[in-house]
C-alpha cells in the first residue's frame, strides 16, 4: 500500500516524539505521543500502521548522535507532503547550517520574494518533520525566539545545543 505510514516512538531529551515513515522516507518527526498524534494535513489520507522499522532505529541513532553533540547532518531520505510553497520553504530550511540561525525576511528573500515573510512563517509552522527539517533555526528579525510548534522552550534548548554554549536567550 503506498498510503501507508510507518509511526513509531522515540524517548528525547526534548520530550516523547512520534516519527513517521512512507516508503519513500520520513515524512513526520512530531512532538507527541502516538496516542495524542494529530496528523499534519499533507498526510491526513494515509493510514497508520505502528510498527518500528530499520528506518525508525536509523533515527534513534541519529537523533542520539544530534543530541550528544556528535552530529549536525542528518543522514536520511525525506518524503515531504504539503503544498508546493511548503515543500519549497521546507527545502530551504534544509540548507540553514547546524548552529546558525536566519531570520523569516531571510528566508522569504532566499526564497525570490522578501515580500512573503507571513507566508514564511505559515510554512515553518507547518513543517512536519521536527529537528531534522531544523525550522527550529528560524528567529525573529531582532533574533528573538518567535512562534516554534514545539514550545519556545524546546526551540531554545536546540538552539543552545547547536550553539554547544550556556543560554543564547
């Protein structure tokens, strides 16, 4: 079955989180448990099937890795579903390096439209695919934390982390 989502837990220092994998990839890294998972729209038709695949432990892995400090890439297929806008912005978040940060004008810029900053930041809300899609990277203009799906507290302590240093904010 090709709608078929592949959903498992994974324990944090971030909190529960619920990973999400189709046949092409990770398509969902959710701050939730599987019992409270609300599904993004781009994947509202696929039907869940909990089971914890090779591709599942991979991403333990990684993410321990990411939050021992050892590792800034991730190493894994994405399978994005949301608008064309939305995969473009989500794309783009790829490209903002480990330990740094940009602000939404910037990415709306990067973009072609620095006009678009709302917009910008709509997508960035919707990305589903926490931490490894790093729209935790994204600050205000002044650099201050703004809106983050995860909580301001978990988009700080990312932040911190790949600043390896005490509290940025």
């Amino acid at each position: 079955m090709s709608n078929l989502l592949k959903v498992a837990s994974i324990e944090s220092p971030v909190g529960a989180l619920t990973a999400g994998f189709t046949q092409n990839g990770l398509a969902l890294l959710s701050f939730s448990t599987l019992d409270a998972l609300e599904l993004p729209k781009g994947l509202k038709d696929f039907e869940l099937a909990e089971e914890n695949t090779k591709d599942h432990i991979d991403l333990k892995r990684q993410l321990k890795r990411y939050f021992n400090g050892e590792l800034q890439n991730f190493d894994l297929s994405i399978d994005f579903h949301g608008t064309d806008f939305q995969q473009s912005v989500w794309q783009a978040l790829l490209k903002v390096p480990y330990g740094s940060t940009r602000s939404y004008k910037e990415q709306a810029t990067i973009l072609g439209d620095v006009k678009a900053i709302r917009a910008v930041a709509t997508a960035n809300g919707a990305n589903p695919i926490a931490i490894v899609v790093p729209c935790h990277r994204i600050v205000g203009s002044d650099q201050s934390l703004t809106g983050y799906a995860g909580g301001l507290e978990r988009k700080q302590f990312l932040l911190e982390l790949e600043s390896n240093q005490g509290r940025l904010f």
